[in-house]
C-alpha cells in the first residue's frame, strides 16, 4: 500500500483527481488530494506559492504520511517539487504529471513564453481566469470534460506564479518521473530536459493530452501505481 498525495494544477480542485484517486483506492492504496488555497472550495483564501508549498507539506505531516508519492500536475509542478524536498523521509517518490517544474529563486512563470499569462493577470485583477473551451480542443477531451473543468474551473491566484521557488538542494536528487503527455503538443520544457539526465529521473510518455485525469485516468492511475514500484 501506497500513500498517494494528489495536487492538481492551475484552476483545479481536488475534484480534479476523483477518478484517478478511485482506481488507486481500488488498488488498495490511500489516496490524499488536498486542494490548494485559493481554488475550488479554498477560493478567496490568500495564496502565494510559498502558501501552496505549505499546503502540501501541512497536509502529509496532519495525516502523519509516511512512503508517499507526492504528485504534481502542471502549475503544481512547481510547489509539489519544493514541497518533496521538504518532506525528508516520508517522501518515497515524486512524480510530474506535464508539469513545470521549480529553479531556485525563479517564479513559475520564468522558463518558458508566458506573457499571455502575465497580460491575463494584468488584466483580471491579479488571477488567471479559467481559459475558454476553445483552448482544450485537441487534447484529448470529450465535450463533457471541458465543461467540466471550465465550469467547475476558479481563478489561479497570481502571486502564486509570480513568486520565487524556494530550493536548498538540486532538484535533480529526487526520486522522481516526469510524464510526458505528447499530445500536449509541446517538448519538455528545457528545465525538465536537464532534470531527465539525472539517473534519479525516469520519464513516461503518455498518449493523451494535457489533463490526462480526465482524459486517461486508468492510464495514469496505472503508471503512479508503476512509478512508486520503482522507487
């Protein structure tokens, strides 16, 4: 048995992982998916990404986890990898599900082409507002599960993008994998392509877009169940 921490990203709530977090409890693990603050029901709660780290950290040590895989999705790439490094030995492995990933003193948004988000945060108040259905054409999506996420969507909290990560040793010395999603349409970002020479790394290709706990969450559900057997 496994203690799976499950954290979706930008938008999502806890809601996100329901049917991931099914198939793993059908096989017998425990499966935590805590929201982070601002988002879903934790919405209008003040948030910056040291808050998001906090987050995470606060929930495995409330629950008093042990041998955990701590998950991260896309934006929650960036708190998940800080927050791994902070869980010392309670942490067996960490996985990135198409996500960023964090850099010392660098905010979620340095890295790659994120001037869009940046003009949406000038522009909405300081959040990033859910995007249009338009933006989920192609990723592998029925037209059930891109109303779900852009009606069930919230706010991203801005602060939580702008802020620096917070790491006191090279990310690359984790115990982790990086899943690729290739109908993403995207290659890893060139952090994630250094961090995949370490020997700690393993990367998993995954046919499906994006969001791939709508899309595949019997895939996905299937290689974590892989990635903590590998540790």
């Amino acid at each position: 048995m496994t203690n799976f921490v499950l954290v979706a990203g930008a938008w999502l709530g806890a809601w996100a992982w329901d049917e991931v977090a099914a198939e793993l409890r059908a096989a017998g693990h425990e499966v935590h998916a805590p929201t982070l603050s601002g988002l879903a029901e934790k919405q209008g709660i003040p948030a910056g990404q040291q808050t998001h780290v906090q987050d995470i950290v606060d929930e495995v040590e409330r629950l008093g986890l042990r041998d955990v895989v701590l998950v991260g999705h896309s934006y929650s790439g960036v708190p998940v990898g800080q927050a791994a490094e902070r869980l010392g030995e309670r942490l067996r492995r960490v996985v990135f599900v198409d996500s960023n990933v964090p850099a010392d003193g660098e905010s979620f948004l340095a890295g790659f082409a994120s001037d869009h988000i940046r003009q949406a945060l000038d522009a909405h108040g300081g959040v990033w507002p859910p995007l249009p259905p338009a933006a989920y054409e192609g990723q592998d999506l029925t037209a059930e599960q891109i109303e779900r996420i852009v009606t069930e969507g919230t706010p991203h909290p801005g602060a939580t993008m702008t802020e620096p990560a917070v790491l006191k040793r090279p990310l690359g010395e984790l115990p982790a994998t990086y899943i690729k999603c290739v109908r993403d349409g995207r290659a890893p970002l060139p952090a994630v392509a250094a961090l995949l020479k370490s020997e700690r790394w393993d990367l998993v290709e995954l046919d499906t877009g994006h969001w791939p706990m709508f899309s595949r969450p019997r895939e996905l559900a299937r290689i974590l169940q892989e990635s903590a057997r590998g540790a």
